[in-house]
C-alpha cells in the first residue's frame, strides 16, 4: 500500500528507484519485524529460559548493527563529493556515479579537470555501446565541457556532436511520445552540450556553425552565456552591430543582468566610442 503511489503502475512519478520511497515503507516493515519478533518471543517455552534470553540480544545486536551503518553512512554524506565518491565505490559499473562526480569535480572554486576527466570517460566507456535513443546526452555534454578546458579540440568536437545526435534522438521520442498522447510541446534538450559545442567551434574558426549550435541552445533555453557567446562570435566575425543585438536581447530578457551590461558597454567603447549609447547625459 505504501510502496503503489510510486510504483509508476497508476501514476508516473518519473524514477524507478530511489531510497527516500521506502522511507514510509520502513515503518510498515520494522512494525512487522517487532510483532513477529515478540509473537516469537511469546511463544518461547516457559521452560526453555536461553529463548527469552537468545531472541532479544539477537534483536539488539542487529539494531546495533543497523545503528553502526547509519552512523558510517553519515560521513559519505560529508560533502557532494565525499557522496558521491563512495557512490562510485558502491556503483563502479552506473554512469551517473562518474558522471556525477565529475561534475561535482568541474564544479569546484578550482575544477580538477583531469580528474574530472577520468570520471566522464568511465561513464561515457559505459554508454557508448548504446544506440543513441537509449544514451544520455548531459554525459556527452560534460565530456566535452571537461576536453574543451583541457584545450583538445578536436576530442570536444566529436563527443559533443555524438552528444547531439542522441539529445536528438530524445528529442524526438519525447516530441513523439507527447503527440500520442494528444500534446503539442516545444523543443527540449541539453542547453550545456550546444553552449560547449558551440565555444568548440569558436575555438575552430567556424562562426557560422558556432551560432547554429548556439542558437539552437537558446531557444532550448535562453541562458545569457548564449547571448552573450552569440555576441562574440559576430564580434569575432568583424559584425559590432549583429552582436551588440545580442547583448540587447539578453537584457531585454534578464532585465539588465550586469554581465551583459558590461559586456555590451565594454563593446560600445571598443567599437563605437561616441555612441550615445555612453553619454549619460544622452536621455536629458
């Protein structure tokens, strides 16, 4: 009863595992545990003393032993990276355990890009016998985010457009899948993988394919790093006004964050010195 509302048999719930769903279960399950323990315990000759001895300590030894679990399970909770470092102890064999600590590695005040490194290769050595409708694009996204950094161009470039052909393929079914069920959605995808494909290209001088893929990224999800990568490319391509444009509709999105702002009046000063656009006297 406990466990049916996420059994995904009448409701979807969108996971097929996760601890916190025995959490209610647990109760049910130790309340079972402790009546069988003492309907055993009553039923214990009266003549027979070890049995009232025996069936408690074997119950408290393994209460003890629970308890000792949960005190060490505790210190893998430490940090997003002390969990997910004893996840890849416990897992060796799931990508989303290397996958996972890469990123926490990536995520660093300094990413260990080396490390982080090791960890999506294991991951990726794991999905890439799979066809492309049954992998994960966000693995192929961070591999490339952690080859870019590392300056191995040519490495992001493959395992990011790998990446596409599979967010394509999900793309795909999740379009189909929501049509057979009567709905209209937009596009979804892996934002990051055409952000990274896209500085990938930039790196190669190859503006024209850069924008494609950022353009693609934005209308997934308009992010300013994709207004503003757009914004360099046309700076790089010698086109100030394409890519002030840019930096305009991010503002007009994000309502003036500052890093556009900056960047778009830093852009003025190298391009157009006299613009208006930096009297401050201007509007008056």
């Amino acid at each position: 009863v406990t466990l049916a509302p996420v059994s995904n048999l009448v409701i979807l719930v969108g996971s097929i595992m996760a601890e916190r769903f025995l959490y209610l279960p647990s109760i049910g399950f130790a309340g079972c545990l402790v009546w069988a323990a003492l309907a055993a315990y009553r039923r214990a000759p009266a003549g027979w003393p070890p049995a009232r001895i025996v069936l408690p300590a074997v119950l408290a030894v393994a209460c003890l032993a629970l308890a000792a679990r949960t005190y060490a399970r505790n210190a893998d909770w430490f940090d997003e990276r002390s969990l997910w470092v004893s996840a890849v102890q416990a897992c060796p064999d799931s990508y989303k355990t290397h996958q996972n600590l890469a990123m926490v590695m990536l995520a660093q005040p300094q990413p260990d890009y080396p490390a982080a490194t090791r960890e999506v290769e294991r991951a990726l050595a794991i999905l890439d016998p799979l066809p492309d409708g049954r992998s994960l694009p966000s693995v192929y996204a961070t591999a490339g985010q952690c080859y870019r950094a590392r300056g191995d161009l040519a490495k992001a470039l493959a395992v990011l457009l790998r990446g596409r052909n599979i967010d394509r393929a999900w793309n795909a079914a999740f379009v189909q899948r929501n049509r057979l069920d009567g709905k209209t959605v937009s596009a979804v995808g892996t934002p990051t993988l055409y952000l990274d494909l896209g500085r990938v290209y930039i790196g190669l001088g190859q503006p024209e394919k850069a924008l494609e893929a950022l353009r693609y990224g934005r209308s997934i999800d308009p992010q300013p790093a994709f207004f503003e990568e757009i914004a360099r490319t046309f700076s790089g391509m010698r086109q100030p006004g394409e890519a002030a444009i840019s930096l305009l509709e991010g503002i007009a999105v994000y309502s003036a964050p500052a890093g556009l702002v900056s960047k778009l009046t830093q852009l003025y000063q190298e391009t157009a010195p006299q613009s208006c656009a930096l009297n401050p006297t201007a509007l008056n």
